[in-house]
C-alpha cells in the first residue's frame, strides 16, 4: 500500500458508492468475518503491539497512557466481540423516517442514507481501529482511520487483518484505510480533503480536537471534552447526592462524563460537605473548595478560577457553594462545555426549570453524568460523544453516522 | 450601534439564552409585531432602498441583479407577509422526539432546543433579512445578518424597524442584529466567531459558498450550488419528459433547482430531441450538445467539458445522449453537485435503481426538480437548500435552525 493520501481518499469515495449499497446481510456477512479474522490473526497484532509498547517504553510515556496502548488476548477477544455487536444492531440504511405527500400530490419521503467518506483521526487506544471501522461498514460508509503515532504497528495490524477479511467476505476494497503516515502533516491533509471526505471525527483529547476544529475544510463532529457538573439542591436526598457524586467523580476519573465540579446550595453546605468529603478523600479524590467550602472543610485547598475552567480527568474536584438554583446554572453557563449536567433534588419546580434552561448535550435530574454513553442510553454502540450542536449531539450511534436523502415519487408533475 | 463585531456576538449570546426561552405565544407576538412594524415603517426602509438603488445604478450592475435588489411597497408587504406566515408554523421547540427507558430504568428523552446564534451571510436580495430574522426568531435562536455592500442601507433600515419592533414587543435586545460593516473583513470575522456562534449560514452565489467553507471555524451549513440532470429513460413518456425539462430549465433558470444537463438514452434520442428542441428554443434557451446529439441538432453547439461542469443559472442547457441508465448515473456522479436529480421513466425497476443510487440531496421519478423548495415540500417556510450532508440535507426548514438535547429523569441512579 503505497498509495498518496490523496490517493486513498480517491479510493475510499470509489468504495463509499458502492459500500453505500450493500444489503445488511453482505454487511454483516463481513463484519463477522472481520471479528473472525481478528481472534484467528491475533499473534501478529500482538506481536506489533509489543514493538509499539517497547518503543513507548523507551519514551517516559505515563503509564496510564501505556495501558491504554497495550493489548492482550483479552482485549483483542472484546474487540472481535464488539463486531458482532455491531452485526447485531439494526441498520439504520435504508429505513424511511417519514413519507408524505407535497404540492400537487408528489408523494416525499425522507430515507436514511450513508454519510459516505468518514475520516477519524484519534489517539492512543487502537481498539478505536476497530470500533470505528465496524461502525463506518455497518452503515456502509468507507472510512480512512488515522491513529496515533504511538500505536501505528498495532493500528496497522489490526487495519490490515481487518482490511483483508473485509475485502475476502465482499467488501469493496478501500472501505477501510489507515493513513501510513502517522505524522501530524498526515493529519493536517486529511483535514482539507474535502474532495473525498464527508466528515471528519477527531477523538482525543481537547488539543487535537482543537487543531482539527481549527484547520479542517470538511465538516467536523466534535467530540469530548466534558466540564460536568453536579448540583446538590435546597432539600436534596443527601444521601442520594453523596452516592451520585461519588460515581460521577470516582467511577471512571479519566472520561468524558465524568463531574469536575460540585455545586451545593448554601442551605445543605454544611449538613453535606463533611459526609461527601470524607467518602471522596477515602476514594483518594483531592478537593480544591470555594471559601465557604473551605469555612466547612478547612483543610483543603482553596479552588482557583482555572479549576473551575479546566477538565481534571483525574481524581480531584472542584466543590462550590452557591446561593441558588439560579446561581448554580450561571455557573454552569459559565463554565460548562455543554456536555452533561446533574441536579440533585426534590423539588419537582426546580428539576423542570434546571431540564429546560440549562444547555447541554445531556441534562439529568437524579443520576449520574457518567450514563452519557451510547450503551448506557441503549443505542448498542458508540462512535463518540459529541459536543456541538449540529448533526449529533451527545451519544453518537449507528444513526449519527447516516444522513438522510429525499426520494420523490411524481406522475410527471411539473412547477406552477 | 457601535458595537464591535464581538460584542455583537457576545449580546447575540446572552440574546439567544433568553429567546431559547420564550413560550411559542411570546414568539408569535414578537413576529407578529414585526410584520406589522416592516408595512407601517415602509417609507423609511423604501427610501433606504433607493439610495442604494441609485449607487448600484451608477456602478453598472446588471439589471438582472438590480432587480433583485429593489424594493417597493408590493415586495414590502411580501415580507410582512411572510413574517406572518412564519408565525402560523408549528413551533418545533420543545417537541420530545422521542422518550425511552435506558439502562437502569432512567427515563431518556430527545428534545428539540433551538441552535443558539446562528450567522447568515448572504447577497444582495434584502428581503433574506426579514426572511432569516423571523425564522431565526421563531426556533428560539439569535441571529446576526451579514448582508451584502449594495444592499446595506435597505439591510439596516429592515433590521432597525425589525429589532426595535421585535424588542418592543418582548424579544430580547441583540436577538435580531445586523453587522454594521458590509466589508469583507466583517464577512471574515463572523467566520472566527466560534466563541459566539453555534452556526453559519452563507446563503449566495457560490464563490462566497466556498468562501466561508474555507475560512470558516464555526460549523457551516452548504448552500446552494445546483447542478442538476433531467434523465429521459428508454422508453420514457415522452410527452412528459418535454413538459419537465422545459419547466425545470426554463420556469426559473436562475436557481439552484434548475435543471442545467438534459441526459438522453441512445434510443429515444431521435424520437425526444427534435421536438424538445424546438419547444426549449422557443423558450429562448441555447442547447449545447455532445456530438451524438449534433447529429440529430446539428445547428446547435457542441457542449464543452465546462458546460457538464457547470450551474448555468440562465437560459443555456447542455444535452448529452447516453447508452445506459448506468451511464447516466455514472455521468450524474462525476458532474452532479448532489443536489436535485431526476429520471423520466415508464420503468418500475430503473426508478428504484436510480432512487437507490443516485446519491443527491434529493432525488426524483416523473417531477421537476423545481419542486425542491422548503414550501413545495410542505415545510411552510425555507431558510434554503442545503447541499452537505451533515445536519440538514435538502430543503431546510424551522427544524434545521433547531438541535436536540437529551434530559434524563433519574432516582438516584449510579454506573455501575
């Protein structure tokens, strides 16, 4: 494969059109065969993952970012799962949302339909090599995958087991491509392919996602990043505010949806704070308060304006004490990145006034930020989280990789 | 009005926080004052018109475009009218799409919210201002107006009358603005504002489409470019394929919807084209052929590379005989702009393989692709035709200026 970028991007609109008119049966034929493939073909994945690894070793690279490049033969045993998932979810191509009739009786209906060319540009995990290329086939789109520079042995393992087993079962080839530069001049060429791509999807951290927002001539579904917020309000289930927060902040520090922020109403400060400090220090999370947070629990440290700004994605927690419902949700305006926000409450007024004003991908009323998450919402799948407001919003499934076209069925109608 | 063009946004902001909330009836009442504001204010918006009437005349602008720019009291009224029209529709804000049960039991709903600021930069025609602020107004959203140098006088004179009626009568101060610099470094600005706008808008020719696509870091919805075919099949009514191309090129030749390339199948070339000539000719239109069909119209030109390429927008067509459905799918692929595509025929499978294949905004069997128009399509109203494939597709109406937000109704639920 020493095809150009630009000659990759050729190939996969060629493979898109015909992708794009694949029956289910032939795209689950094929995604079978691609999990098949990745069990039966696991030495040599594993193999070029121990050079990847060996070579990060070398780097000083953290070790949670090591653990996320590893593999073994359990993780290569859930990607091969997470095709048949996939295989197993309905697909979305194909299905008529609505049918209705127009002027002068043209008979209009709205189809599902392939985006086409799906680039996707992440970082160190290479099960996304897989994720993202079951996803792309199943909705018969072709998709050029550009992974990290740090995973690209296992990245293109993975790309080629998959790429071969796709094209054997009656894929067209060219439906799934990795660029084979990992460099960051791929990635910017990628990004002004509007001749070949339909869309782009960057999925990392708030850096890349930037660069890609910044730079890109093709349409962008921003992803990530997550400033979520949990208010406790006048006469919350303390109890059930404690557990939430906890989750929120603990369960998995490192994600998207997990709290940043606590925001408590003046009136539960001090019958809350001393309970919920206690259980989230002994989960090991440090907390930085305002100062009347830090008159109730005196030994931690002061929060600064950047604490409240940032995505820890680590266990520490930003706590502040608010005089209101009004005052809670001008914070969260304020700070927030629109992606999930929780109220704790009782009160049935202030829960409808926090759904309906607060502005975010997910808005919660007793539970835990950590559902926004396309298995928890049971979409079956999940390519990403998005954070913009066009297209996709929140949880992305098997639809959000679709658009719609309009058929129109006339008699030989005419305009008046 | 001395505000900076950030300021501008960042009231747009504040503005479309508190429009997001306004009850359907507050709405509705702000647009009904408008649309009584624009017929009582006439005089100073038609002698606004006239100044720029008069600077367009000496700078030997083509009538064509000077039509488009004058007002009078008729097309006054037209907009007044439109407002009110705008104020009959549903209002899609607040619609639940969809509610289910995810995991654990909570309680997910889609609901429709508006999309928050959105730009519109467009060209000369003044009514767009009233258009796009009324449709902007009614889904809750802000909207800030760029409109063209020629037209700015008339512009500010509508948007004036339309934001201080609309402010009157309840809107918030900032929902309804005008960019007070029709310069080309305003236009360049409003495309950096990402801080402030959720969404562009270029609504024009489609040198400013490719414009704002290249420069733009806020999210932009295509408009625009048509390059649309009329495919006459073997054994097509040939009666009807005449009555739609002559309706699709000549009812409206300067639109996107417009048909720009009349495809011909090898065996009804001799029967079709002689009568379809005289009848496109007595329209006034100038046909530019391939060689087969010179050989049938000799007296015609040939047809350049360039005439497949390009959206006419006047009264040119191109004509190309084919040999086979698939050879003019195969030409509506390489040439289309994916916008409206028809095919004339008597034939049950060919119509379903074209609807299939033929990947465009929308897609027609015995119609002119005229009918591609949000009011044809039933929607009531139109902001324009979207040809990318993200967000909205084809004919966009007030539920392509909104988005969707998922709440969530918990009981203390925690991931597990």
């Amino acid at each position: 494969m020493a095809l150009s970028l630009a000659d990759q991007g050729k190939l996969a609109k060629e493979a898109a059109y015909q992708t794009g008119l694949l029956t289910t049966e032939a795209k689950n034929h094929i995604l079978k065969k691609m999990s098949g493939a990745l069990t039966a073909r696991q030495d040599a994945i594993l193999q070029a993952n121990r050079k990847d690894m060996e070579a990060a070793g070398k780097k000083n690279i953290p070790a949670s970012l090591l653990d996320r490049l590893m593999l073994n033969p359990g993780r290569i045993e859930d990607m091969s799962e997470g095709l048949l998932t996939v295989m197993s979810l309905p697909d979305p191509v194909g299905q008529v949302e609505s049918m209705w009739t127009g002027a002068q009786e043209i008979q209009i209906g709205k189809i599902r339909v392939p985006l086409g060319v799906i680039g996707i540009i992440y970082e160190s995990r290479p099960n996304v090599t897989a994720d993202a290329a079951g996803l792309c086939l199943k909705t018969g789109n072709a998709v050029i995958l550009r992974g990290g520079a740090d995973a690209f042995l296992s990245n293109q393992a993975i790309a080629t087991v998959l790429s071969e087993a796709a094209v054997e079962a009656g894929a067209p080839i060219g439906a799934v491509q990795l660029v084979q530069d990992p460099g960051r001049e791929s990635a910017r060429e990628l990004m002004r392919m509007k001749e070949y791509l339909d869309v782009l999807i960057p999925r990392g951290g708030a850096g890349l996602i930037r660069e890609v927002v910044e730079n890109s001539t093709v349409p962008v579904i921003e992803t990530g990043t997550g400033n979520c917020h949990i208010y406790i309000d006048a006469g919350a289930d303390l109890e059930m505010g404690k557990s939430i927060i906890l989750n929120a902040k603990t369960q998995r520090p490192g994600v998207c949806n997990a709290a940043e922020t606590l925001l408590v109403h003046q009136s539960e400060a001090e019958a809350f704070l001393p309970g919920a400090a206690e259980a989230l220090e002994a989960a090991g999370v440090e907390l930085r308060g305002c100062p009347r947070v830090r008159q109730i629990l005196p030994h931690i440290k002061e929060a600064s304006e950047a604490d409240y700004e940032q995505e820890f994605l680590d266990l520490i927690l930003a706590i502040k004490v608010v005089d209101s419902l009004e005052d809670a949700m001008a914070h969260i305006r304020r700070y927030g990145t629109r992606h999930s926000e929780s109220i704790i409450t009782r009160d049935y007024r202030n829960a409808r006034i926090f759904l309906k004003e607060v502005d975010a991908a997910c808005v919660y009323v007793n539970a835990s930020t950590r559902f926004t998450d396309g298995f928890q919402f049971g979409f079956g799948a999940e390519i990403g989280i998005s954070t913009q407001k066009l297209h996709a919003r929140g949880p992305m499934g098997l639809n959000e990789l679709t658009t719609i076209k309009y058929i129109i069925y006339g008699d030989g109608q005419v305009r008046s």
